[in-house]
C-alpha cells in the first residue's frame, strides 16, 4: 500500500476528488489530510470520510519541523500532495519527501509567489490568453519551479470571466490530478 498525506489550505475539492479516486483501492491511500488553516473545509473530510487530519500549530513548528515529521512517519507516508496549500515547502520536506503540487495554469506563465487561486485567473483573462490549463509539477524549494510532470489545456473564450475559468480549471484538475498520481505512485 502507498499512502498519501494531502496538504490543503481551503476547501480541498481536489483533496476530496483524490481521495474518492483511491477509495477502495487495494494499492493506494489517502491516510493523512495536512492544514495550516484550522477552520479549512478540506479538514471536514475527517468526518465525512474518516480520512485523518493535522492541523499544523503554528508557522514556527512548521518551520521548525519535529512533529510534522512525526506524523508523517506515523502515517508511513510515500507521497506529499499539495492540492492549496499556500506556504512554501521547507527543506527539511524536500529532502525527506517526494512532493507534487498542482498550479492552476501553464508554468512557467502565470507561476511565483502570490500567484494562486483566482488571481491565477484573473491575469489570464486581462492578458487576453486564448488558453489556460493546468500543470502538475515535482516541488522544489521555491514557488512553482520544480520539474513538469504533466499539462492539459482548455481553451479560453472571450466570454470568459476569472470565474467560469476557475470551474473549467478545476473540472480539469479533479479529472488529471489523481491519474497522474496514480501513474507516479503505481507506474
Ligand atoms: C487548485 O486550483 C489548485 O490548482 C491550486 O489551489 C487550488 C485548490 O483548490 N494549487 P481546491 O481547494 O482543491 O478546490
């Protein structure tokens, strides 16, 4: 069995979309929900799924490391996925953990610190972009600029606004997001 810890600041529809992938898998899990955000909607899995949840304390613990270590050992965790989780990933992760992110255009364009959620979107839509997409990509020490696994595109209609390519976006990331995972964890 290969368990995955999802890492998540809000709602966790991505987490959610995972984790009904692998539900009843016999080779891959969902064993760990990680927050940094108390009050997130991705930390309600726990009751609507059973899936544990850690709330990190504090930005010093989480800097620090010792406990986040722990319960990743806990939870014998193969992989890290990051579905909105908006603090940068420290070294102390990138040299213990294989780590994957999704970002909600086409990196390099429309990636770096600041740039997530519908500010994604939004510069999109004021640069007149024909196409957006996602990219699934290895994380490194800085924001968006590990190695590319993975895109898909969707097109970009005049008639867009940042908020109907954000729901074009997510359908595209909930349809790929657990494929690719798949394929990383089970080859
Ligand atoms: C997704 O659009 C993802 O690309 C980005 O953060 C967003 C998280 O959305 N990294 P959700 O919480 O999974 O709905």
């Amino acid at each position: 069995m290969k368990n995955i810890a999802i890492f998540a600041s809000g709602t966790g529809s991505n987490a959610r979309a995972i984790a009904q992938y692998f539900d009843g898998s016999e080779n891959v899990e969902v064993a760990l929900v990680v927050s940094n955000v108390a009050t997130a909607k991705v930390l309600d899995m726990n009751a609507e799924m059973g899936i544990a949840t850690y709330v990190i304390p504090s930005k010093e613990a989480y800097l620090q490391g010792d406990d986040l270590l722990d319960v990743l050992d806990f939870y014998e965790i193969d992989l890290i996925v990051l579905a909105g989780f908006l603090w940068l990933i420290p070294p102390y992760l990138v040299a213990k953990y294989k780590i994957v992110n999704i970002h909600p255009a086409l990196l390099p364009s429309y990636g770096g610190k600041g740039m997530y959620g519908m500010r994604v979107h939004q510069a999109v839509i004021d640069n007149k972009e024909t196409q957006s997409g996602i990219t699934i990509h290895w994380v490194n020490e800085e924001y968006d600029k590990g190695a590319i696994i993975h895109q898909a595109t969707v097109a970009v209609e005049p008639t867009d606004t940042a908020a109907t390519l954000a729901q074009k976006i997510h359908t595209l990331e909930h349809l790929h997001y657990p494929q690719q995972l798949e394929k990383l964890l089970l080859g």
